[in-house]
C-alpha cells in the first residue's frame, strides 16, 4: 500500500516589513488588512507544528501540500518557506503546488516560486504545469490555479494549454494502469466556495475529467473538508478537499485537519483508504477523525 498525507493552507506565518508606498495601493495592502484584523491569531503556528508531528508519526512514503503556504506573495515569504519546506524532508517525498495567496500579486519567478522549484516539478526537472511525479505505481499530477486576480477575488484559472495537456496525461498514465491523482488548490466542483473564490473554468476541468477519468483528486481552499465526487467514464471519481491545517476552529473554518490515503489494487481495482486527522482543541493534539474506504 502506498500512502499520502495531504493538507493544504498553512499560511506560514511571517513577519513582514512596513509596506513600500506602491504595496499600499495593492492587493496586498487587503491581505495585510484581513492578517492584522484576527486572521493571524486563527492560523496557528503551534497547531500547524503538531500537524506535521502527527504525519511524521504516521511515517507516509510521499506528502502533498495543495497551496497557500504563503499570506502575501512577498519575496522574502517564499524563501522563507523553502526553508520550511526543507525542514519537511527530502524534495523527493515532497510535492507543492500553489493556492491564491501565493500569487496574491504578480511577482517574478526568481523571486517568488523559483524557491520552491524542487518540490514543484515533474520528474524531468521540468518546472511547468501540469507536471507528473510518479512514485511506485502512483502518478502525481499537480496543476497550478493560481493567478493575480483584482482587489476582493480570490478566484483561478487552469487555462487551455494546462487543461489540454492534463488530458493528455490522464489518458497515457490511465492505458498504464498507474493510480492518477490530480492535485490543484482550488475545487473542481460547484457551490463549494463563493463565486468570488471559485475556479473560473471548473466545468472545463470537469469535462476533462468526465472523458478521461482519474483516480481522486486533491484540493484545499475551502475551509471545510469536502468530498464532492465528479462523474467519470466508468463511473465517479472521487475528490477531497481539506480545510486549512494550522486553522483553529472557528465560525468560518473547521479547523485543522489533513487526510491520510492508502492506495492498494485489489482485484485489479484501485482502493483508497481515507483516514481523517483533526485537531482536537481539546487535547491539544490531533486525533483521529473516521475513515472510510473508496472503490
């Protein structure tokens, strides 16, 4: 069995310098706003720490973070979060891809996710979306939704040239037999989050899906767990989303939480197993959530 942790938003904590007199007049400026007025007291570095305590105890062969590691795509945030990212373990156990808030403005690609290059790129050392990374019989494919939107939208955009290229790989690593798990940070699916947060061309993906199928897809930005199947060729495919890890519980968010996925064959078929981690207020730790089996 080969298993994944997935999590999403931990909206890494940092302490960034006074805004520049453009940044006031930014999409920044927003963020920093939303940051200052309680949104840092609800992302939590402690419960975020304990998070990644409870997946190193839980030893997963590869883990999956699904975007906005970031708050306000500053430079200084992605280099800093290279080094978080590090302190996860090898880039090679590690897969990346970005949310909203890190694209929260346009900025260069040495500044911003040239950091993270090692944990956002295929197998061929290419960094371009969709890549693959394949592990044992497992085949990563992370898309980026992320883009720079106006002031008040947190919405993204997957593209043609993403869309038709995602096709292509469904379709070759399918006739492969290999276990497809899309990876994105944004839902696929409709009525998860507001219009302003949503995926523009979400039934564009979803028609990809509906030809070529896949085995589960993988997603954050909605602040509750979601599980909102998409129909397939031979039947729905299943997709998770996660909740913020390092959110403590509040009115708007759920709290924190991360998946464990086992993926074995069994009788020529897929199945995942699907254990929930939640943090527990309580107890100061996170505790275990439910399972369930998908076939």
């Amino acid at each position: 069995m080969f298993r994944l942790a997935h999590f999403s938003d931990p909206h890494l904590h940092f302490d960034a310098p006074p805004p520049t007199l453009a940044e006031r007049f930014s999409k920044r400026s927003l963020s920093r706003l939303s940051w200052a007025r309680g949104r840092r007291e609800l992302q939590s570095p402690q419960v975020l720490a304990a998070a990644v305590a409870d997946v190193r105890q839980h030893a997963p062969d590869h883990w999956l973070i699904s975007g906005d590691i970031t708050n306000f795509s500053l430079p200084g945030e992605f280099a800093a979060a290279a080094g978080w990212l590090a302190s996860l373990g090898s880039c090679r156990d590690l897969t990346v891809v970005p949310g909203n808030h890190d694209a929260l403005v346009p900025v260069s690609y040495a500044d911003g996710w040239a950091h993270w290059q090692p944990w956002m790129q295929g197998d061929d050392g290419v960094a371009a979306f969709p890549f693959l990374r394949v592990r044992g019989e497992l085949a990563l494919i992370g898309l980026s939704t992320a883009l720079p939107t106006a002031p008040g939208l947190a919405s993204g955009r997957l593209g043609r040239a993403q869309l038709e290229a995602l096709a292509a790989l469904l379709a070759d690593l399918g006739r492969r037999g290999l276990a497809r798990v899309v990876a994105l940070h944004h839902p696929p699916a409709d009525g998860v989050v507001k219009r302003r947060k949503a995926l523009d061309d979400r039934a564009a993906l979803r028609a990809v899906i509906a030809r070529h199928g896949a085995e589960l897809l993988l997603h954050g930005h909605s602040r509750d767990a979601r599980f909102d199947p998409l129909p397939g060729p031979d039947g729905l495919v299943p997709v998770l989303g996660v909740p913020s890890v390092s959110a403590i519980p509040n009115p708007k968010d759920e709290g924190g939480r991360w998946n464990l996925l086992g993926f074995e064959r069994i009788d020529g078929r897929w199945t995942i197993d699907v254990r929930a981690r939640r943090w527990q207020p309580a107890q100061q730790r996170f505790v275990d959530g439910g399972g369930y089996r998908l076939r």
